[in-house]
C-alpha cells in the first residue's frame, strides 16, 4: 500500500478550456494501467473544447449543473449523481452551465502511445447558448 500526498491543484490551460477551470490528479496507473482520473472544477460559463479520447472517457457528476454534448448532438443538462460515458474517439465537450459551477471526476485512460485526449476548436459563444435538455 501506498499513501500518496495531495498534489496542488492545476490550472485548465487556454487551449483545452475556454473560462475558469481547474483540475486536481487524483491517479494515474502505473503500467500496465493507463487509467487517469481527476476531479475537474468548472466555473460559471467554463467549458471544455471539442474533444475526443482513444479510449473514451467517464464523468461522474458530483455537485453543481453542466452541460455536455457529443458532436451533431443535443446539449444535455447535467446533474450531481449522474454518469456520463463518452465512446473511444467519439468528439465531445463539457462545462458547467452559464449560472452554476459544475465538478464531475474524470475517468480515462491513455493508449499505447500515451495519448489521452485529442483536442480541437473552442465551442463558440453560439454553440454553448444553445436549448440544454434535461436528464430529469
């Protein structure tokens, strides 16, 4: 067993985010695992960029309202206590809403070459005004 300290929390960079984001690594698996897994803070309006991951990628909403959408998609409200899986290469982003800060874990894992995430454009003021429907 080991006990690992807490590492400082990381701030999202510009190129993936777009607003005040922030990420905490909580584990990352040693080889033969390529599992990664954070707790991501989203403000108000904070979002990711287009992206996709090689091996797809789990949120668990754990406080707060978000938004998520898949490429060609409606935009799905999200909430505390829901599980939200994206398929391998399957592009996609997330964020909180305009009015609310979100937090969800994020769960991934890298591929053989260690690539976890592939990104793309920022989603446009448009894209993110668009009608969220709800999971409940």
């Amino acid at each position: 067993m080991e006990v690992q300290s807490t590492q400082p929390s990381i701030r999202g960079g510009m190129e993936q985010f777009t607003g005040d984001v922030w990420y905490d690594p909580i584990a990352q698996g040693e080889e033969p695992s390529r599992i990664r897994v954070s707790i991501v803070r989203f403000a108000p309006g904070a979002r990711t960029a287009w992206h996709s991951h090689p091996v797809g990628q789990t949120l668990h909403v754990t406080e707060g309202r978000g938004l998520v959408q898949s490429r060609g998609g409606d935009i799905v409200e999200m909430h505390p206590g829901e599980v939200i899986h994206s398929s391998p290469n399957e592009w996609h982003w997330h964020g909180a809403t305009p009015t609310h800060f979100m937090t969800h874990l994020s769960m991934l894992e890298a591929d053989d070459q260690g690539t976890s995430a592939t990104w793309g454009a920022h989603i446009s003021d448009e894209e993110y005004g668009g009608t969220a429907k709800s999971t409940n």
